[in-house]
C-alpha cells in the first residue's frame, strides 16, 4: 500500500507540474535540464509539501522496503535520502532566486517533504 501511495502521489506531482507549472525546478551541476517552471506551484499536491515527487518516492521506497525486509533495501533507501536532500538544496536556492519573496514566505508556509502540522 505504501508503495503504490508513494508512486500515486509522485505521478499527480510530475503532471500538476507538467500542465500547470509548464517545466520543472531541476537543474543538474548549475544547467537547466528541462525548461524551467514559468511560475511558482504552490497549488494541487504543492500546497502540501515543496517537494510532492519526492515525497512520493520517500514513501514508495518504504514500501519497498517493507516489503523486501533487507538491510541492503536500507542502504539504498539512506543514499537514495542524501541524494535527494542534496538535489533539494540546490533546488530551493534556484527557486529563491527565480521567485523571491514568493518563493521565501511559501517555504516558510510549507514542508519540505510533508505537511507542516
């Protein structure tokens, strides 16, 4: 269940971002990869986290761990985190300089990977 949680929030994330944000935040090495979002996606599964894909992913990765019940299953799933946090990091700086304040009051408004309580 958690699985098929993770991977159905991640697919709303990629096309509520693909119809209404018409790009996507992710740069690799300081170079856009694909052309970059016209505004800021604070609506659909972006008022609940900054980062719905990979909150989707977070939670699709446990389940897979849950099911596998391995330690290798683990590993992967902590490189797998640290990869992502370093993505999102270099991400919020590209979306700060695209959006400012915008961008600075919705972070402040808005978890990282999950809702704020």
């Amino acid at each position: 269940m958690l699985a098929v949680a993770g991977l159905a929030l991640a697919i709303w994330s990629v096309v509520y971002m693909k119809i209404h944000g018409k790009g996507n935040p992710f740069d690799a090495m300081g170079h856009e990869i694909a052309p970059r979002t016209q505004c800021l996606m604070t609506n659909g599964p972006y008022r609940y986290s900054r980062n719905p894909m990979l909150s989707g992913t977070l939670v699709y990765y446990l389940g897979i761990i849950t099911i596998l019940f391995s330690w290798q299953a683990v590993l992967i799933f902590v490189v797998v985190v640290f990869i992502m946090m370093v993505q999102v990091h270099n991400e919020e700086q590209r979306l700060e300089r695209d959006f400012g304040d915008e961008y600075r009051n919705y972070k402040h408004k808005v978890g990282k990977f999950f809702p704020k309580l």
